[in-house]
C-alpha cells in the first residue's frame, strides 16, 4: 500500500468519526430537554411540601434522565420562592412546587404580589392534596361537629379556635366551615403548627385546624381528638374520622393542594417532556404509599385541571377573606 494511499485511508477514516461525531450531536440535540439538572424550588424551609418536593423530585428526576435538585427558598408566606421561580428562564430548568396558598390564597389578600398566579406560570401538574382536620383538646366534653354546634350556641363568645397563622389554609378552612354551619369562633393565630398544637395539649385552646400530617403523632398518642376533615373524603391514615359534608353539611369541602409549575412560555417540548413525566412519577405505587405514610393524599391532576382549580378557587378564596376580614400579616 502508497504512503499516498494511506493518506488517503487516514483522511476517511477521519472524516468518518467527524460524520460520526456529527451524529452524535445531532442525537444529542434531537434529544433536547433536559440536558442539565432541574431546580425544583420549595418556597418554605420544611413541613408537607418540602416532604412532597423531595420525594416527587427524585423520581421525577429518575424519569427524565437528570437529578432533580430541591432549593428552598422561604419568606412571606411562600412569596419570595413563588416571586424567584416567576422570573426565572422560561426553559424548564427552574420548576415550583408549592400549595393553594401560593395560588389561591395569597392573592386573595395581598393585590400587589410580585406574580400572577395565573399570568406567571405554566401548570404541570397537581401532585398530592394536604388533608386539614378539626382538632379538640381531649379534655372538651365535644367529640362530633354537631356536638361542638350546640355547644358554641349555647354559649357565644367563649369558644375560639386556633390555626397555624393567619391568611393560611387552615385559617381559611376555618372559616369557610363556621360560615357553612352557622356558628362562630374567635380565631387565634399561630407562627406555625408546634405551637399551636403545644396550646392546644395544654388546654390554652379548645379547638384548632391543622393538617392531617401535623395531628397524627398527637392523635395516635390519645393527646388530642379529631371532630371532622375538611376535605371532601376522609383522611387515608384516618379512616374513622369523618368529613364535615358526612358531618350533616353534605357539599362541604375545604382542604389544601400541591402543584408543580413553570415560568410562562415554556418550550413545548420541556412542557410535554416534564407532564408525561410527572405524570409517570405520580401513577407509581411507591409514590402513593409514601405520601400517604406522611399523612397526605396521593392526587394528582394534569395541567389544564390544575389551571381550572386555580380560577375556579380564587374568587371563592376572595369572597372568604372579605367576609371573615382577614389580612395578610
């Protein structure tokens, strides 16, 4: 063989692992999203949703072939995490996940909020609903929402109840129930579920709402009871506890969800790529035990339910804090 047609030879040979490496980034380009990891923001320090952030995003993460990172970025009431993610690239590498609060419930109280909670974002998909419960101290001769009725209207003015902050769900749900059955108790806002449910042990409060995952140490110990749960079925991890629509208030409903979503204008393949494959992660059985051991509801909902559920509660939410007069803190 010529040193020429070696040459030759060596020159094909290059030329075919340059088409071959062309084809490889062709490959790579085809495959497009993602091509890096995923933030997924958690607009609070801990509680059910950083729980349910962490757990979907790994086997988000598994689904679509990059780790799904967790950053939690709490601060006024899930604002400053919400605010961050609505700014952020709209490319599918920044995602939130956060509560009604975020979409409902602050924008009921607050006009002037760094976002829009319909206008700055891209629903993926609903993951997990977050039960809340009426509580009693065990103490209270009160053991049915019927029975804590009677005992309200027998005497005005002394019952009050507690939540784990003012402008929260468990505020609103409150109020939303004693709107439905006719009664009324003085609300007593906490910074958070410890200590509200320390003062309810402790007999300071007779009564609160909180969320099924918060109560269920306390309940499994006998050092508080549950009267109802707000949601429209009852509670997995609770089955003998019942709803307050069971409770003689058939229609009622009230309870907290979780949703993951994107900037505005996110890619269409990003998008069809991150709902399949949430989609995929929330069908797995794994997923739903798991949520349900920590005392949450496996319910998920594709985008456009997700978008529906926000227009549908925000008026709702609206009328609720006009009438009960709550504020943002």
């Amino acid at each position: 063989m010529t040193k020429y047609m070696l040459r030759k030879g060596a020159g094909a040979a290059t030329l075919l692992a340059a088409m071959a490496g062309l084809g490889t980034w062709h490959i790579a380009q085809a495959q497009g999203y993602p091509s890096k990891p995923v933030q997924l923001v958690v607009p609070s320090p801990r509680g059910a949703v950083d729980i349910v952030g962490r757990l979907v995003g790994k086997k988000l993460g598994d689904r679509l072939g990059q780790p799904v990172v967790v950053e939690n970025k709490g601060g006024a009431g899930t604002i400053v995490g919400a605010a961050f993610v609505a700014n952020a690239p709209a490319d599918g590498y920044t995602l939130l996940i956060s509560s009604g609060s975020t979409f409902t419930v602050n924008p009921a109280l607050n006009a002037r909020l760094p976002y829009d909670p319909v206008k700055s974002y891209e629903p993926i998909g609903m993951v997990a609903r977050v039960p809340l419960i009426l509580l009693a101290n065990r103490d209270v001769p009160v053991g049915s929402l019927k029975q804590l009725i009677s005992a309200v209207q027998g005497a005005p003015g002394k019952y009050v109840y507690g939540s784990f902050g003012s402008g929260t769900t468990g505020h609103f749900a409150g109020e939303l129930m004693w709107s439905a059955v006719g009664i009324q108790l003085l609300h007593v806002p906490y910074k958070g579920s410890a200590p509200a449910m320390s003062d309810l042990i402790g007999g300071q409060i007779p009564f609160t709402i909180d969320t099924v995952a918060a109560a269920l140490p306390q309940l499994k110990a006998g050092k508080i009871k549950a009267i109802a749960v707000t949601g429209a079925t009852r509670a997995t991890p609770l089955p003998e506890v019942p709803t307050v629509a069971e409770s003689g208030f058939p229609g009622f409903a009230a309870d907290s969800w979780l949703a993951i979503v994107a900037p505005r204008g996110l890619p269409a393949e990003a998008k069809a790529r991150l709902q399949k494959a949430l989609a995929d992660t929330m069908a797995d059985a794994e997923m739903r035990s798991k949520l349900v051991a920590s005392g949450l509801e496996h319910a998920y909902e594709p985008a456009d339910a997700v978008l529906a559920r926000i227009e549908n509660e925000l008026p709702r939410m609206r009328a609720i804090a006009q009438r009960a007069n709550i504020r943002a803190e």
